[in-house]
C-alpha cells in the first residue's frame, strides 16, 4: 500500500484531452495477507475548495501467496529433476 500527491504544480487540462502523470509513491505497508483492498483517490482543482473521492476495490494475492507459489515451484522443479535426472536407474539382471 502506497501514498503520493500528483499534480503538485498544477497545470491546465483543456476539456476533452488526457494526460498522462508519473508519480513517485510512498511504500506505507505490505499488503501480506490475500483479499480485497481499496484504492481512494481525493482530487480537486483550483476553482474548488473540498476534494471529490472515488473508491475502486481491487483484489490482491498478498505476498504471503507470492512467496508460497514460489516455494512451491521451485519444489516441484527441483522434485522432476530429481525423478528425470537423479533417481538410481535400475539395473539390469
């Protein structure tokens, strides 16, 4: 989970065009565990004095998900290399 500010200098926006803006974010906290998180955005611009809000939820794994889907395969891998490579062929009588 991360915060920014965008737009610090303002800028006009013609009606009907788009723009693009980079912005650097500030790591808060992890998101760990799996589930449903929601992204806020309070704008306005220089005409208004109280901020509009939208709200999207969004679903994430979690990094504890990431890191056990990892483990897992690197396990699976290095358990068909074993079986391909590793195991002791049987010999012939």
């Amino acid at each position: 989970m991360a915060q920014g500010e965008l737009n610090e200098a303002s800028s006009v926006i013609l009606p009907e065009t788009n723009r693009n803006y980079e912005v650097a974010m500030r790591t808060v906290s992890q998101a760990w565990l799996p589930g449903r998180y929601m992204v806020s955005i309070n704008y306005r611009d220089e005409t208004q004095e109280n901020f509009q809000a939208v709200h999207q939820t969004i679903w994430q794994a979690g990094a504890v998900v990431v890191w056990v889907a990892m483990v897992l395969a690197i396990l699976s891998t290095a358990g068909l290399a074993w079986w391909l490579f590793g195991r002791r062929r049987k010999r012939r009588r």
